[in-house]
C-alpha cells in the first residue's frame, strides 16, 4: 500500500490530516475495520460494517490504496486517493478515484463520515454487487460451419440468495461435502451476487446427477435447472474431443478467472482451443436499491475474452462414410485429405486406435509405399518404367535380406509391374541405382521429416541413416521408415496435383493462441517424372495389388504395399480419387478394399452428413466428470 509518505508528512502545520487520512486507509486495506472507524466522526461500529460489508459484496480479495493529493482549507480538509480493488477470480482488478472529506472535532482530525467515503456514488439504501456472466462454449465445426457436436443434457445446482436468506452457510456446507468445491469460494459468490439473481455454483452429468439427485434436492435453497450444451462430440470424436464442467480438481489446476459449472475442454482441439472456446466471464460491479433489489447504477464491466468458435477442415460426409468403412473393422486407421490443398478431410480408426496418436500422428514402417518416392528419385537418374526386373522369393542387398510373400519362383516384370504389385525383392535391387543424398532430398520433397505444425499432435516421419546399399535397399522396401496415415495421405495428394503440401486441419483461429506459425513451404514435384510417376500409381489399380480399390466413376490411383520385418500382417493403401487423397493402414486386412468402399461412399453421398452418430453419440459420450 503506498498511502504513507514522508513529503506529505510535514508539509502541513499541526495538526495533521494526513494521520488521520493514513490510519483509515491502512485500516481498511488490511481488515482493522475498528482503526478504520475510530479516524471517523461516525459511529466506529457502523463504520466497520459498511467496510466489512464492502469487502463482502465485492467478493474483494484486497484492496490498495495511494494518496493522490491533500489540501487544508481552516479546520476543513479533503484527500484525494486512488483504490485498486483486486476482484480475485471474478475479473481484473477495478480502480478508481475518490476523495475523503476531513475536518477537525476537538483539535483531532476526523473523516467526515458517509458510504461516499468508499465509493463516490455509494449513498444510503445502496449497496455493491457482483454480477457475473459465462459464457457459452463455441463449437468445433466441420467445413461448412455445421457442429461437431451435439447436446447433452446437464444439471445446474445453484442458488437465490434473496430465497436462501440465512441458510447459505449450511446450504453450501452440503453443497461442498457433495462436491468437493471450497465452501468459502462458494458463499462469496453468493453474497457478492445480486440477491434476487439465481447463482449458479456446480454443473452435473446426467449420470451424476442421477446419484446425488436425493441428496441434492434434500438441501433447502438449492434448486437445479436442466439445460442443453454442445458437449458431446461427433466423429471424429477424439479430434474434437470430450467436455467437461468445471470440478473442484480442475478448478485448482486451471486458476484464472474460470467458475465452478464452466466448461473445460479434456482432449482434442475443445483442449487446445479451451481459452478460444470458453472466453473469461463477464462480470460488472454494480450498486444495487436495497428497496426494490433493481440495479440503480453499473460502476464497471469487464467483458471478459472473446470467444470464436473452431472451424476446421472436417468433411462430416467423407467422416461419416469413412466411419462406416471402418465399423468391422479390427486395427485400421484411413485419413482423407484434399490433394490441392492438404486439408484434412477425415480421420477415422478402428475401436482399438485413437485418431490422433495413430490417424494423425502414429510411427508406422512405410513398408513399400516408400518404394513412391524412391521412384520419383529413381526415375530422374534415368530407370525407366518398362525396365526388366526380376522379382525372386529371396534376395540380399548389401547384407540386408528380403523376402516376397507367397512367391515360389523367380518373375521377370517390368519396374512399373514391380512397382504396382509391391515385389520388394525386386524394388530393393535398384538401391545401388540411387544414391542417399537423392533418397533424402526425395523423403524431404514430399514431406518426411517437415516441421508440421497441427494444434493436435502429428507425425511427419523419419527417415533413418543411409550408410550403405543395405541401408538404402532398405528404406525402399520402409523397413527403416516411419510414417504416419496422414504423411502418407499428404504423399498421395502430392503425386495427384503435383505439389507436396503441409496439412491444414483449423482453418480459424490458425494456432490456439496469438503466435505466428510458419508452415514448410509448398514442394512441386518434378514436372518430368511426375506423368511417370502417376502412371505407375493408376497400375497399381489397374493391373497390381490395390485392385480393390477401384471404384465407379471417377478413376482410382495408388498402390497397396505390405509391412514386412516385425509389423507383418500391417499393409497400406496409398492413392487417390479426383482430389481426395487417402492413405489406410490396416491389420489382417486388405486396405485397398477399405479405400475402395470409402471412395464409393463419399462419392455418391450415400450417407446423411453425421448419420447415426448424432445419436450414439449424444448420450452423454463426450461429457465427463
């Protein structure tokens, strides 16, 4: 407190106000409420309760003063003062301006006592209140401004203090024993709140409510009120991610200016984009009529922070047919992005997976869908796609062994032939063909190892050393490779327009908080082997494993690679139709048929957007306590 200073203190002839003025101030800012009200000319005991009863209905957790000014005029005096009044987690601190009025009773200087004396505009018959406003959480939404969510029933307990008049105390006691919430935090808000203003204190599931309903409507003055939020979340549900009102834990956690029965996001983008979502509270410190209990001015109102809600790239029909796709599913993850732009269009896994630790961000080998872009580096040192190969059960490169899968006996096929049906014995002998600086500068062409940066975990790749033959015969056949289905989905997207592009998942805001994100430039393919290069992708459809892929309509391209080495049994579908770019992984599977159906239901928009989600899903799925 900055309300003693020494050039006031003898700048004026005996005796001085600014003792006086000194002692009342210190007196209020730190609770000596009887010192306070001895440096008055009014009744020391009503003094101390209007000051008590200031701090009170302001919930204040302090207040600071300093003096601005002290004139003397004969046995009149007047102070001016500034108060800083720190409104704890209701809002920022509010500061103004007032004076004290001071003469002088029996050659002692005294306060000339009224309810002005706190606040300029406080008269007799008025008293401060806090009023406070959450809110309401924005949704997450999909690529044409349509929730991702959908309503779940809550309940609301709270309170009237002018109804609960003197129970509050063991109203809250109750209330906190059931919740777990500070009792004290909790009648402060009640006796800072305007009195005929319901005020409420903790939000329910349904499920909870549903145990502590008896002993909740058991406690006399509270009641609960059933409302309706965007809670819980749609496909692709661990992307959007679960809500959950406030507890006494998170509460604890999170500080600031947040209130018991606000919602919290727990995962997924409603957890990163939590302060976008769910602005601070609005709060105003008014003077309420203690007649009629009508508010007769407002002193101060913060706002509280903006709220946006989160628009991302999420196609909810490709989602919906991609979750369809997947329902029998065992272990498979497909992403879906938008090849000319990289957008993510869907993520979807199977029960077992999570679309964001595998879809968006899983270490998966590349098996030979890397065998993609060492062709692009292949082709520029001059193979051709009509070379001869042979494709034995067995070879060795360098050391390093590989075996074709339910191959018997040696074939001879052209590379492009190699290629579409994933011969990696074949494949690896064209190593020595390359070199490691190309291999590298082809994985960094289309995305592996980019600094992405999603507001969600991801996965760009990695590539790993390339010492040697055996090294470089091995990254062709993605034994020493990792990828995610959204690197792969992006690598699709780059052979089908031509152009490797970093994924965009939030359209608004770009990044959860105010920085600014440079994402990795765009990479054009080389615009010579890029016809090459797709041809060899439409065969492997055509004449190669991915067969299963095709669709109607619109052609299919892209390529079905296993996983060998200690992944076995995983295999991939890469490839595209028309500018969906989409990559599956999946477990004693076939990918390529995955990809096939999905290509058939998103292109004939056979499915309602949000299907039978909406349902499933709005039962209380995406709110936790």
């Amino acid at each position: 407190m900055t309300v003693v200073g020494s050039t006031l203190t003898g700048c004026f002839e005996e005796p001085s106000a600014h003792d006086a003025v000194r002692d009342f101030l210190v007196g209020w800012q730190v609770g000596d409420y009887a010192l306070a009200g001895r440096r008055t000319d009014g009744d020391p005991r009503v003094v101390a309760k209007a000051l008590e009863d200031t701090r009170v209905h302001l919930d204040a957790a302090s207040f600071r003063f300093k003096i601005k000014s002290l004139t003397r005029n004969g046995d009149e005096s007047t102070a001016g003062f500034s108060t800083v009044v720190d409104l704890g987690d209701n809002n920022s601190p509010w500061g103004y301006t007032s004076r004290l009025p001071l003469h002088l009773v029996d050659g002692v200087w005294k306060v000339r006592w009224s309810p002005s004396v706190i606040h300029p505009q406080l008269h007799e018959g008025l008293r401060f209140a806090v009023k406070s406003e959450s809110q309401a959480r924005r949704p997450v939404l999909d690529r044409t401004r349509e929730p991702l969510q959908t309503d779940t029933e809550v309940y609301v307990a709270g309170v009237t203090p002018l109804a609960l008049g003197d129970a509050a105390e063991k109203a809250v006691e109750r209330l906190a024993g059931l919740t777990g919430f500070a009792q004290d935090r909790m009648l402060s808000r009640i006796k800072s709140a305007p009195p005929s203003d319901f005020v409420p204190l903790v939000t329910f599931s349904r499920v909870k409510y549903r145990l502590l309903e008896a002993r909740l409507t058991a406690i006399p003055g509270v009641t609960v009120r059933e409302e309706s939020v965007l809670f819980a979340p749609l496909p692709p549900k661990q992307i959007v991610g679960t809500v959950s009102a406030l507890s006494a834990e998170t509460e604890q956690k999170l500080g600031g200016p947040q209130h018991a029965g606000d919602s919290v996001g727990l995962t997924g983008l409603q957890k990163a984009y939590q302060d976008n979502l769910t602005g601070s509270t609005r709060t105003s410190v008014v003077l309420l009529d203690l007649k009629n209990g009508k508010q007769a001015a407002e002193l101060k109102t913060w706002s509280g922070r903006s709220t946006v809600p989160i628009e991302t790239t999420i196609d909810s029909t490709m989602q919906a047919a991609a979750e369809t796709v997947l329902a029998e599913s065992r272990s498979a993850a497909l992403v879906a992005v938008k090849a000319s732009t990289g957008e993510v269009l869907a993520v979807s896994t199977s029960e077992n997976l999570n679309e964001v630790k595998d879809g968006l961000a899983g270490r998966y080998p590349a098996g030979t869908t890397f065998s993609i872009i060492a062709a692009e580096a292949l082709l520029k040192k001059g193979v051709k796609p009509n070379q001869r190969l042979t494709c034995p059960a067995e070879r060795s490169v360098g050391g390093a062994e590989f075996e074709q899968a339910g191959l018997t006996t040696t074939v001879t096929q052209s590379f492009q032939s190699n290629f579409a049906k994933s011969c990696v014995t074949a494949l690896a002998s064209l190593a020595r063909r390359v070199s490691a600086d190309e291999l590298n500068q082809a994985a960094a062409d289309f995305g592996i190892g980019k600094p992405w940066k999603l507001p969600l975990k991801s996965f760009s790749g990695t590539l790993g050393p390339l010492s040697s033959d055996a090294d470089k015969a091995k990254a062709i056949a993605g034994q020493n490779v990792e990828v995610s289905p959204l690197t792969m989905a992006l690598l699709a997207g780059a052979v089908a327009k031509g152009t490797w592009r970093p994924p965009l998942l939030v359209v608004r805001p770009a990044t959860p908080d105010s920085t600014t994100v440079r994402l990795p430039a765009p990479v054009p393919i080389d615009a010579k082997t890029l016809p090459v290069l797709r041809a060899m992708m439409r065969a492997g459809v055509t004449t190669g494993s991915a067969a299963a892929a095709a669709s109607d309509g619109e052609e299919v391209s892209g390529i079905t690679a296993p996983v060998t080495g200690k992944r076995r049994g995983q295999a991939w579908f890469v490839g595209w139709q028309g500018d969906v770019a989409v990559a599956v992984i999946a477990e004693n599977a076939n990918p390529a048929a995955y990809a096939g159906r999905f290509f058939q239901a998103q292109r004939r928009r056979l499915l309602p957007r949000q299907s039978q989600w909406a349902l499933e899903h709005s039962l209380g799925s995406g709110y936790l306590e």
